[in-house]
C-alpha cells in the first residue's frame, strides 16, 4: 500500500519537474511552445486523474478489505 503511493507521488513529481523544464524552455523560445503546453497540461491531468482513481481504490476498498480479515 505505502509502496503504491511513493511509487505514484514519485511519478507525479518527476512529471511536474519534466513539464516545467519543458515549460521553461518554451518561455525563454528554445522550443516552440503551442501544441506541447496543451498535450502536456492534458497529459498531466489525465495521470492525476488515474492516480486518484487508484489511490481512493486502494486506499477505500483494500483498506475496508484488510480490516474485515483483521476483525
């Protein structure tokens, strides 16, 4: 379970970090900008979505599994 969420938490900051270099870059113009931010931002958003989906699983029905063995 606490293995699930540094796994995901690492993934998510190691996007964020990867979106804002890419970020930067296009800010001082060495890449071009218009598309990437879009798919990026969509791209973010869809892995935040999917993480909390697994997350509340986890954390709701294995946890409510878990404690009806331990009773």
């Amino acid at each position: 379970m606490n293995l699930v969420k540094k796994i995901t938490s690492y993934l998510l900051i190691f996007l964020v970090v990867l979106f804002t270099t890419v970020a930067l870059l296009g800010i001082w113009e060495i890449i071009p900008l218009e598309k990437i931010m879009i798919k990026m931002i969509s791209s973010l958003v869809v892995v935040f979505a999917s993480a909390a989906v697994v997350l509340f699983i986890f954390s709701v029905l294995i946890k409510e599994t878990n404690h009806h063995q331990n009773s």
